[in-house]
C-alpha cells in the first residue's frame, strides 16, 4: 500500500464529469453482489441514429475530442445526456452463476489472418461534448464484447450511460475504420459503480452490434455491413482471480492528456505499450478504491482509460488473457511525469459482468 500522502497524486483517467465520484444510489450493495445493465441501441432504427452521428466527416475530427481526462477535485456539474438516449435506455440488475464465471476463457484470432488486432477507441457523448477512450475485443461466445473503463461507459454522478457509444478497433488519424464501426447494444457493470462510482469496479464490458463500414454511393454515405466483432478481429482472452505480485503485464492504450508537468508527449493517435512488468496491491481513499492493482513504471497519460491489460502476450499473435483495464494514473514520486497506471481487481465478480455481456443477443442485421 502507498502512503496516504501520496494517494493525493492519483488521478482519474476519467472523463472531467466523473472527477469526484458521487455517492448515490446503491450506497451499501455486497461488494460481490450484483450486476447493473444498461440498454443503449437496441434496435437496428436505434444502430442507424447513432450511426448517422458518426459519419466520416464526424469522425475525422476524431483527435480533437477530449481524451478521457483526470482529476480528483471536486467536479463542476455535468450537462444532462440527451433526453432521446435517456429514454431509450432501460437499467436491469441481474446474477451469473458463479461457479463458471471464474473460469478462464483462451483468446481466439479473427477468422482471416494469424495476427489479432483487437485494439482500439470508444468514441461517445456526454452531454454536448465528445470523449473517447481505449478498449479492446474480448473472446466471447456472442463474438460481440468490448472491454472498457466504467467511466468510458457511465457516468455514476448523472446516474447516465454515454450517449451515442461506438467501438472502432485500430482507428486511423484521419478517421479511418479499417476493421468496422460497432455501436454499443448494452452495458454490463457492478452495481457498485453505477450506484456510487466505485472505483474498485471501474470496468465494464459492452455488448455490441454488427459492425459497418460507411460506403460512399450516389452521392450519399451507406452503411454496409461487415460482420461480428471477433469474426474480424479476434478477442483477448480473460483470466481472474490472479493475485498481484504473482504476475506480470502488459498495458496497453491510447494516451494523449497531460503529463503533470503539462507536457504532452502522446496525441492518442496510436497504440502504446507499458512492457510487461510486475504488480502489487494499491488503493486510493478518495475514489474509494480499496482493492487496486498497480502496475509500475507506466507513463500512461488521459485517454488511455478502459486500455487492455494481458497476461501471457504473444507478441506474434497479438494476444494475451485479459486481467485488468486502464483506470487511474499515478504520479507517487510527485515529479513530472506520471510513472504508474492501476486497473480494479479483476475477480470472480469481474467474471460475473463479464458473462453478462457475452450472453447477450443482438440483430442479425442492421444496415
């Protein structure tokens, strides 16, 4: 554990509506209690609105909007989401059974190539404004999840999922989508982050649709389909219960935010590493994170939030077991540069959420 001095350099890498999390809601749910879904697109009319949001003149603008971004003062109140996604989005809490959640699940490669390419940003709204994030596909039997931050999906102050969520794995600079737009069908999460921001469960793995890719015809852009998520690119495998100090990893995301000595050495426009190191145990009182896991000699900056963290990566293969995402960053010398980044505990809980969203089932077609 830190000393408690030095939990005040902690940072969300949190967009700036979730710099102090608010404690509503479920305010004393089990820590191992329940998991809390979200609906966001269900329905192909509800794919083609958000579609239609991110077109590619949208998204060349892409690196102009703002990387998830930190803070641990307190927060300024956020713009409501839109009134439209607001009454699209239904919330359930459900249960997995327990016993098959904590089995491991092995990655798979997409169905052409030897190399997965699983990696990538979320783009959404909250409010008004853009953001974006890192995530990654993770193997499922739905061929349809995306692993992310909590805070890259929901924000628990508003009590609101983002409006408008897509997943594009391998982004270009320029707006590219090599391999496919997915917009978010649902969210799955731990009560106890949409309840009271928790940051112990700061991870949530999203249920996506069908991909498209915009298809220039007559003039007009036309959505053309192109298939499920794994089916194109593969998913990382997911492996919990691993505890810190007994295992290494690797990080992975795209940071472009502030260092704390206001140097930017990161746009977000492409994919860094933090090679493989060791972790431990951490916690931060302020974000109510009392069971984090730390990995060290990481200068990940904002916008690297909800980036994979893999045990056993294969760099011919580009796989690994997923067993944490990016969620806080870290300044414990108090110098200039950030010099570790910490993920939630990735347990039999996160294994719970986890089979949420792969059971889940989205039309066959929606183009």
């Amino acid at each position: 554990m830190i000393p408690r001095a030095r939990h005040l350099v902690a940072a969300a890498l949190s967009s700036a509506l979730l710099m102090a999390p608010a404690f509503t809601g479920i305010a004393n749910a089990a820590r191992d209690s329940r998991v809390f879904a979200v609906s966001l697109a269900k329905t192909a009319v509800d794919v083609k609105r958000v579609a239609d949001y991110w077109t590619p003149d949208q998204l060349k603008q892409a690196d102009s909007y703002s990387p998830a971004t930190p803070g641990t003062q307190a927060a300024t109140p956020a713009p409501s989401a839109s009134a439209q996604a607001s009454n699209a989005a239904t919330q359930a809490a459900t249960t997995v059974t327990r016993a098959v959640a904590a089995q491991a699940v092995p990655p798979v490669l997409a169905r052409k190539g030897t190399v997965a390419r699983t990696m990538g940003k979320v783009f959404f709204r909250f409010g008004d404004k853009e953001y974006w994030c890192s995530a990654s596909a993770v193997a499922a039997k739905n061929r349809s999840v995306v692993a992310t931050a909590g805070h890259c999906a929901y924000d628990p102050r508003q009590a609101k999922a983002a409006d408008y969520w897509i997943f594009v794995p391998n982004p270009g600079s320029n707006g590219e989508t090599p391999d496919g737009i997915y917009v978010g069908s649902s969210i799955s999460m731990h009560e106890d982050w949409s309840g009271k921001g928790d940051y112990d469960f700061d991870y949530a793995f999203v249920t996506v649709h069908r991909g498209f890719k915009w298809e220039s015809k007559d003039g007009r852009y036309v959505m053309k389909d192109v298939g499920r998520l794994q089916d194109n690119v593969g998913g990382q495998g997911i492996e919990l219960n691993k505890k810190p100090t007994t295992y290494t990893v690797t990080a992975f995301g795209y940071p472009a935010g502030a260092q704390p000595d206001g140097t930017r050495p990161f746009d977000g426009k492409r994919l860094r590493m933090c090679k493989e190191g060791p972790t431990r145990w951490t916690s931060a009182v302020s974000l109510d994170l009392q069971k984090g896991v730390q990995l060290l000699n990481c200068d990940f900056s904002p916008g690297a939030s909800g980036g994979p963290w893999l045990i056993g990566f294969n760099k011919d293969r580009w796989t690994g077991y997923l067993n944490g995402v990016n969620s806080l960053t870290w300044n414990r010398d108090a110098k200039g540069w950030y010099d570790a980044v910490s993920s939630p505990y990735f347990d039999t809980t996160a294994g719970e959420v986890y089979r949420r969203a792969a059971a889940q089932t989205t039309p066959p077609n929606v183009t």
